[in-house]
C-alpha cells in the first residue's frame, strides 16, 4: 500500500543528538540534551520484508539509526492491524502501519498516534488481467469478483461502489484465500478481484501475467499507505526519540527514491533468504516502485515526506468508523492520533528530484493510472 531526504537540518540533527559534526556552533551546543548513548530500538513492519518495506532495511544498514544513537530491530508483522496491536501493547517501540490499522486500533482504546506518513496511498482498488473488458467501474456491474474477506481492503468495498456508481445487485462475490487470488483473475475463473495494489501487483508482474488496477482512491476512497506508530505515551515522555526514529527512515526512504537500485541491493543483502526465493529481486524491484508511486502526493511534494492532511485524515477516519470499525468503536479525534511535529528538511525534493521519481515510477503509474 504505506514511508527521508538526503541531508537532515541542522536543527533536527540537534534536537536528535546526531554525531555528525557541523562545526564550531554545533560544538558549543553538545552539550544539549539529545541521545547520548545508543540505545535499542523495536521497530515492526505490516508484513513480511517486501519491496514497499525495504527502505526501513536502508535506513538501518546505512548508519541513519545509528547516527541518531540508536539500535535497532527490525520485525516482519502479521497483517497492519495485528502490528498496531503489538505497538499498542509495547511489544514494539515503534512501527511501520498502514492507516486503517492505527485508526481501527485507536477506534478500539488502543492509546496509539502516528508520527508521519510515509506512503500516502494504501493502493486498493480492483485488479484485472490487462486484456480485460473492464475498462471504467460500472464495468463491473455483472461481474464475478474474488475477495478476501479479511483483507485491508474488502470493508471498504461497499464505499467504493457507492462512490464509484456501481449498481451491485448483479456482481457475484466470490470469497477466496489470499493464496490462490491473484492465480484466480489470471486463470479466469474470477473477472477481476479486490487486492491492495503493492500486494497483488507485483505477483502478477511476476506471474508474467500483464494487468490493470483501478485504485479506489481515483473514486473517493482512500487511505494513507504507511505511517511512522508509536504509544501515545512515548511521544510524551520522549519527543525527541520519536523524531530520531521518523528522521532515519525519512532519510532512508529517500535514499530509494534517489536511487532504487541500491535500495534493493541493500536489502537484499540486509534480507538474503529473498534474494534466494524465485523471483525474489524482481518482486522487490516491482513492490519498491508501486510504494515510491504512493509517495508521490501534494502532500510530500508540498511540506516534505511525512507529512499529514489533517484534512484528508478526519475523512479516513469517518471512511473507517462507517465501513470498518464494530459498533462498538469510538471514533478517535484526528487532532490526536495524527501529528506533524516531526517534518524536517529530509524529507523535502527539489522539483527536479521529484520528476526523476515520477520518471522512476512511470511503469506502475501506467499500471495504476
């Protein structure tokens, strides 16, 4: 679906104790409080280490935590929802969560707030084989469609044939495991299936199996991709912590952005059981691309990576207390459960770094567009 820029300020390189020299005004100021000793950091991802996660990997094996004083682990997750939990629960200092699991978690009591966004598109939509009829969203009226019930996207499927002015009284939903879904539109026995596009894309590009997505957000409904989590309670008693821990992966996903190739030979190297499994670079390659496609936003190209729509975050949060929250949830105030303190110079692009990104990413534009 979900998280920077080359040179951090000098000021946020203060206020995280980072041991890079910047002179003698940066030497009188030492003795400031910051992160004086490395500490150990847990960080959990949504998932498994993938191409949209590789840059946490990045962030780690090019000294970006260790420069701010910090040593850390980083997890694979079971599922956005699952690892806000964990986060929630203190089994993580911090994590890597799609929005609609820290909002679902926060609607539940769990005490969480987002950071920074790092990913402002979670991709879902529908996915269809490239030779497919289905060209527009009222071509799926009649249709057969694979699901998976659980899957991030499935609540709000009902939301996007509202949006989309789909009358579904004639498409047949077809509940499937995730195993087999991506295999099920490609060998036709499904016309199209929901999928979050950094998921199920890649599989098929790897399948050699050509296809299209119609992203949900294109209709209305949306979701931010990856934030930065932590404990409500962390960002209170240590602020600077937080912003050490969004600043490295800020400037880790920069890297990528700059230079994609050396991002998956990092994490290839960081993660070596991937590089061995079939497809595995290709998948990184592929899933890397579809993630720097979300990052691409007003929102990062105006204010700096990490950034959040107070805006567009209080209409996620009425998307997610509407289609995906039990009735018993309370809805959380976006005020709270999404902050902006920790936007620094990192995550800022020129306008010619931004077209060399757009440029970057113009295969999966296409497939997403």
């Amino acid at each position: 679906m979900p998280h920077d820029r080359s040179a951090p300020s000098r000021r946020s390189l203060l206020r995280a104790g980072g041991a890079i020299g910047l002179g003698g005004a940066a030497g009188l100021r030492l003795s400031a409080p910051a992160i004086a000793q490395t500490r150990s950091v847990k960080l959990t991802l949504p998932w498994l280490a993938n191409g949209s996660t590789l840059f946490t990997y990045v962030a780690k094996n090019q000294g970006y935590f260790r420069k701010r004083g910090l040593d850390v682990t980083i997890s694979r997750g079971f599922g956005s929802v699952a690892a806000a939990q964990a986060v929630a629960a203190g089994e993580f200092d911090f994590g890597f969560v799609f929005a609609g699991g820290v909002i679902l978690g926060a609607a539940r009591g769990l005490p969480l707030v987002a950071l920074g966004t790092l990913g402002y598109d979670a991709t879902m939509g529908v996915l269809v084989r490239a030779d497919s009829p289905i060209k527009a969203p009222k071509d799926l009226e009649g249709k057969k469609i694979g699901t998976v019930p659980t899957s991030a996207e499935a609540p709000y499927w009902p939301a996007y044939a509202s949006k989309a002015g789909i009358d579904t009284a004639g498409i047949t939903m077809v509940q499937m495991d995730n195993r087999v879904l991506e295999q099920a539109v490609i060998n036709r026995q499904v016309d199209a299936i929901t999928a979050i596009g950094t998921s199920s894309i890649p599989v098929a590009m790897a399948l050699n199996e050509p296809s299209r997505f119609l992203l949900w957000s294109k209709a209305g409904v949306s979701l931010y991709a990856g934030q930065v989590v932590t404990r409500a309670e962390t960002l209170a008693k240590d602020r600077e912590l937080c912003r050490a821990v969004t600043d490295a992966l800020v400037e880790g996903l920069v890297h990528t952005l700059k230079d994609p190739a050396s991002g998956v030979d990092i994490f290839l190297k960081e993660v070596p059981e991937v590089g061995v499994t079939r497809g595995g670079r290709e998948n990184a390659v592929i899933s890397q691309g579809l993630m720097h496609y979300t990052v691409i936003s007003p929102e990062a190209e105006g204010h700096g990576i990490g950034y959040t729509d107070m805006s567009k975050a209080a209409g996620m949060v009425d998307l997610v207390m509407q289609y995906g929250a039990p009735k018993d949830a309370r809805r959380p105030d976006p005020a709270a459960l999404f902050v902006n303190d920790f936007i620094g110079d990192a995550g800022k692009l020129t306008p010619d770094g931004w077209a060399a990104v757009r440029k970057n990413v113009a295969e999966y534009a296409a497939i997403l567009g």
